[in-house]
C-alpha cells in the first residue's frame, strides 16, 4: 500500500524511540529496506497513536535487548496499538539494536496510520489488532525477485534445481530451529553456490511456522533462476541468494 509522509510533530516522537537502542559502530546490521506497508486509515486518533506507539516500543525495547524480539500492546486511550519487533537470528546483539534503532525512524513515514516494515536484518510492525499469531496476508505478503541472471543458459536448470533444494532445507531446519536457520556452505543442509535464510517471528508456534515458511518458500522459489529473492509475509521471512548475505549465529542465537 502507498506510503504516507508523516508531518514533523508525529515524526519527531517517534525518533526519541532510538535512545533506548545505543549508537552503535558494528559490522553488518542489514539495514536495506526491503518491503514498507502503511494501512490507509482516517478514523484514527493520530496523537494517541503515536504516544501508544513510543510507550509500546518502549516496553518492547527492554525485550528485544535481551533476547533479539518483543512483544507489547496498549489498549488505552484508544485505539489500541499492538507492537511486534524481530531480528534475525544471526545477527548479535548489537547488529540487532542498531537495525531496530534504524527502523524506528523509517516506520515513521506511516504515522499518524498503522504500518509494517522489513529491513534484510529485522522487521517492525504495529497494528491496531492482535496480529502476533498471523502467518500469512494474501493482501499485503510481498515477494521481491531479482532480474539478475549471469548464469549460462545451459545451467538455467541446475541453478533452479538448487534453489529448491535450499529452501526446503532452511525451511524445515527453521521449523526444527525455533523459528530460525541459515543455509549454504556454512549452514544446514547448504548447497553449493546457494545461500538461504528462514526466520519467523517468535509469537508463533511450530505448527505456524511452519505454514508461514511452506507459503514463502514456495513464493521465493517462483522467482528462480534470478540470483536472488526476498519472501516477506505476515509471520516470516525467506531469502536466497547466489551471494552469501549471512553471518553464522552463535550456539544460542538471538531467539
């Protein structure tokens, strides 16, 4: 859905939200922006949306330090604002704060209306509703192709070939994963020449992921043999590149 251009003084607020993530000088926090949802709403109060947002990710924050998610709501003054944020589970505690601190000042090109945002290294998302279990919106989930395409043409088969085979692999071993897995050389199930990424938001469960995954794979698979895809749906999150994009995730992870 369009963007909409957020005045000054709803913009504003939201950006005191990057003081309770650290400045920070890290390696790779994979702040492109991939994907940007605004929903077009005019029944909304748009002061009491933007200060239930900070209060929201201000109590989320304390979360995510810890453990590279968070949840909150706040029903009152209306409307209710649900807020959800997750990063990747390669990145390490500072690449994740500084991701999330960078999201805080993209997303406020939504306000005063509700929105979603996917950068390559975490995802931000506040609603008016409780969004936490969704795993797929026909409306809103989007796929990004890449045009690129330097392989020969004899081997246009081989490669598709070997995307299949590492998206089914980091899917299923996300499944298995608590939500998260990486696949290539250095990952699960890699493939040669082949990177992949699988995460789905911590508010689901295995059964969900699941769903989430098989749906995003399969969009991400359509878009072989270009060199690269990003699937972003309502409760995950699918790469593969010929290009390896990663890090590998400690023993313990973010999530």
């Amino acid at each position: 859905m369009k963007s909409n251009g957020a005045s000054p003084s709803i913009a504003l607020p939201l950006l005191a939200l990057s003081s309770f993530f650290f400045s920070l000088t890290v390696s790779d926090p994979r702040i492109i922006e991939v994907g940007l949802i605004c929903e077009n709403s005019t029944w909304i109060v748009a002061g009491n949306v933007v200060s239930n947002l900070i209060a929201t990710m201000n109590e989320i924050s304390n979360s995510t330090a810890a453990q590279g998610w968070g949840k909150y709501s706040l029903a009152s003054p209306p409307p209710a604002v649900y807020g959800l944020t997750q990063c990747h589970g390669d990145l390490i505690e500072t690449e994740c704060l500084l991701c999330l601190t960078e999201s805080w000042t993209r997303i406020a090109r939504c306000l005063p209306n509700f929105g979603r945002l996917y950068l390559d290294g975490c995802f931000l998302r506040y609603g008016s509703y409780d969004f936490y279990n969704e795993t797929v919106d026909p409306t809103h989930d989007m796929l990004k192709c890449s045009s690129n395409l330097t392989v020969p043409a004899e081997r246009v088969a081989e490669l598709s070939d070997r995307v299949d085979r590492v998206l089914r692999n980091v899917s299923a071993s996300a499944v298995r994963n608590k939500g998260f897995a990486v696949a290539g050389e250095d990952g699960v199930g890699g493939v040669a020449g082949v990177y992949a990424l699988a995460q789905c938001w911590s508010t689901l469960d295995a059964s969900s992921c699941r769903v989430c995954l098989e749906n995003a794979t399969s969009m991400a698979r359509s878009c072989a043999p270009g060199e690269e895809a990003r699937a972003m749906n309502a409760g995950c999150f699918v790469r593969y590149s010929t290009t390896k994009f990663y890090d590998v995730p400690d023993s313990g992870g973010n999530n």
